[in-house]
C-alpha cells in the first residue's frame, strides 16, 4: 500500500472526483422521528445509504451495491423541520469496490442560519454486472488537497477492515478444526 492514488492495476480510464460527487437534501418530518422526538438514526442512514449509491452508480456506470457501512457517526440530533444536507463522494477505489465518504449537515429549513455537521459515514460499494458479480471500477482520481486527504485515509480504513475480516475468518476455521 502506498500514499499515492493507484491507478496503474485498472484497465479503465480514471474519473475524477467531482464526476460524481452528490448531495441529496431532504426536510424532517413527524413521520421519521424515534420515541424521544428526535430523528431516529435509521432514516439517516437509509439518507447516506441513497446518496452514496447514488454516486457509486455514478461513478461506476452502473449497478453497484452497499457491501458494508462503517463508522456511522452522530454527532447532533436531527430535528422534525430540519433541512438535512447528504453530501456524498468517492473517497478511495479498488479494483472493483469504492469507498464512499458522507457528510450529514442539518439547518432550519425556514431560517437562513449556518447548517452544523450532525454525521459522518463511510460505505464501501461493490460495482456487480448483470449476473452479480463484481465487476471493476474506475480508478477515482482525487482532485484537492481535501480529496487526497481523504484517499489516504480511506486506504487506512480499507486495511483495518481486510485484516479484521481475515482475522475473524481465521479464528472461526481454527474453531471449527478443533
Ligand atoms: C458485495 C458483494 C458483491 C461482494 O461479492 P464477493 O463475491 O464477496 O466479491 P469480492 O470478495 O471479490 O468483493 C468485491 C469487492 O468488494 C469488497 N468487499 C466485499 N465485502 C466487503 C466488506 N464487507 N467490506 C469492505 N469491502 C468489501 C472486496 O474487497 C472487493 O473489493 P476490490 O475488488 O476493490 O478489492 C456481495 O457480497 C453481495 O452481493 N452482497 C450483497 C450486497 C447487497 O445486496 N447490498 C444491499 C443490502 S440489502
């Protein structure tokens, strides 16, 4: 693994990252509240989840599916009447899985107040073709400062979830060949 974005294993010109970056806005309701009168943490996951499928798709050219969401982060509570702001973009890719890093914002939908970062997530997606299977992806090529920060990370969290994976596979054969 190096710092630097990869591209040379991929048969399939890059696309950059503001190719398919995406926010997906939607106002709270009473009908998506949990029983403290918040926003319950599900209907902003299922917001990340459609944004991020959305710029996978994008970024892709086609069908491309969740295979794992991570650090679901909620930082402030999300009110019936708020303007939540999903912003979704493609952090890192392999060769046929790409992470995709979102950014929740909430702001009154009737005051023109600053919005606050209330969530943060990261969801790989696999790219399948017709039969399911995965099927390779564009290298994404990081534009800014801020998009190769986010690369590098990306690759970090790519490693910690491979070795958990395998390291749980392990433990479950030797339990098994016992
Ligand atoms: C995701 C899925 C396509 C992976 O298929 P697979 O046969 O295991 O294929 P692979 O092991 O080759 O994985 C494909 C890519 O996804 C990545 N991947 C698979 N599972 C992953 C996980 N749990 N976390 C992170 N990445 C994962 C692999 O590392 C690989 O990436 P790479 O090619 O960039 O290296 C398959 O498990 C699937 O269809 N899952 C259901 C997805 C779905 O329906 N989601 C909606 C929920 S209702």
């Amino acid at each position: 693994m190096t710092d630097q974005p990869q591209t040379a294993h991929s048969e399939l010109p890059g696309k950059p990252t503001s190719a398919s970056r995406t926010t997906l806005s939607h106002i709270m309701t009473g009908s998506e509240t949990n029983l403290y009168g918040t926003v319950h943490g599900g209907v902003i996951m299922k917001l990340a989840d459609d944004a991020a499928g959305a710029v996978a798709g994008r970024h892709s050219g086609g069908p491309a599916v969740t295979a794992s969401m991570d650090e679901m982060v909620f930082l402030e509570p999300v009110r019936v009447g708020d303007l939540v702001h999903v912003k979704a973009q493609v952090n890192w890719t392999g060769r046929t899985s790409m992470e995709i890093g979102v950014r929740v914002l909430a702001e009154r939908w009737n005051e023109s107040t600053p919005a606050t970062h209330v969530g943060s997530a990261y969801l790989v997606f696999a790219a399948i073709d017709e039969s399911g299977k995965p099927r390779p992806v564009p290298p994404v090529i990081p534009e800014t400062e801020q998009d190769r920060r986010r690369y590098q990370e990306a690759q970090i969290r790519r490693t910690h979830r491979l070795a958990r994976r395998r390291a749980i596979r392990d433990l479950r054969a030797s339990r098994v060949a016992r």
